[in-house]
C-alpha cells in the first residue's frame, strides 16, 4: 500500500515506465530464438500484471484520500495495522500530522506503518486508533479442547522436555 505522497508520486512514475516499457515491448519485434513468441507473451503479461498492481495500489490511495472509502472501513484483529493506515490517508493526515497528534517523531510513524504497526503494542495502538477516532472492536472466542486431559499432558511434556 502507498503511505504518503512521496511514495504516491514514486508509484505513479514507475507506472509510467512500466507503461512505456509495454509500448516499447508491442512495437519490438521478439528476439530470436526458440519459443520467442512465448517468451513475448510471457514478457508483456508480467509487464501488463506488474502496471495492474501499481494501478491497484494508485486508485486504493487516491480513493483514500478523496474520502470515497473513509466511512465503515472494518476487518480483522490482523488487518488492524493496514486500517489505521486506511484511515490516516482517508482522513488527509500526513504520517507527521499524526505523529505531532501523538507527540512522537515523525519517523517513528513510519516506522509503524512500514511494518503495518506490528512492531507497536496494545497501548499504542488504542492511542493511535484514538487519535484518529478508530473504534476497536474485539470479539475473543476460546476454542474448545476436545480432549483437555490428553492436552494438558502433551504440554506438560512439552515442558518437561526444554
């Protein structure tokens, strides 16, 4: 996902290029060879998936930042970090406004988003979500334990073992 402007500007270059390398790529004729026309159509369809990736990521980031998707953005516990990211763009907040809300640097920021915030625990996590009006909802379930006895053994063993 794109985080900020910069990398939205880098993206949306390489788009270009990989644009451009397609153009160039449909007006060449294919190189000697055997297989050469496989290897064409193999050549421009990842050329074609890679700019299909980064036009993902492009209209994601712009929809984002239009507001189109920043209302009932939910999912998982493990999408948790990816959604704060979501909500920082759809709310125009640059990654130093929300460091400045939280009284952090800006690169600690980044350096969150850059792991989809696995690296922050439970506490800065309800302080960011907080900063950016994130409602949290966690359902927990315990699985059941069929044979709790034959369990609590394999654990004990387990144990035992180290």
């Amino acid at each position: 996902m794109i985080l900020n402007a910069r990398q939205y500007g880098i993206t949306k270059t390489q788009a270009e290029k990989f644009r451009a390398a397609i153009s160039k790529a449909e007006a060449s004729p294919p190189r000697p060879g055997p297989h050469a026309k496989e290897r064409r159509a193999l050549e421009l369809a990842g050329l074609r998936a890679q700019l299909a990736d980064l036009e993902r990521e492009i209209r994601l980031y712009e929809d984002l930042a239009a507001g189109k998707k920043a209302s009932a953005m939910n999912g998982q516990l493990e999408e948790l970090g990816m959604l704060l990211i979501q909500t920082r763009v759809a709310r125009g907040w640059s990654q130093r406004h929300l460091a400045d809300r939280l009284g952090v640097q800006m690169q600690q920021i980044q350096r969150y988003e850059a792991t989809r915030y696995q690296s922050a625990d439970l506490a800065r996590l309800v302080e960011i979500a907080q900063a950016l009006a994130v409602t949290i909802g966690v359902n927990v379930s315990v699985l059941e334990i069929p044979d709790l006895k034959a369990f609590t053994a394999a654990r004990r063993k387990v144990a035992g073992a180290r």
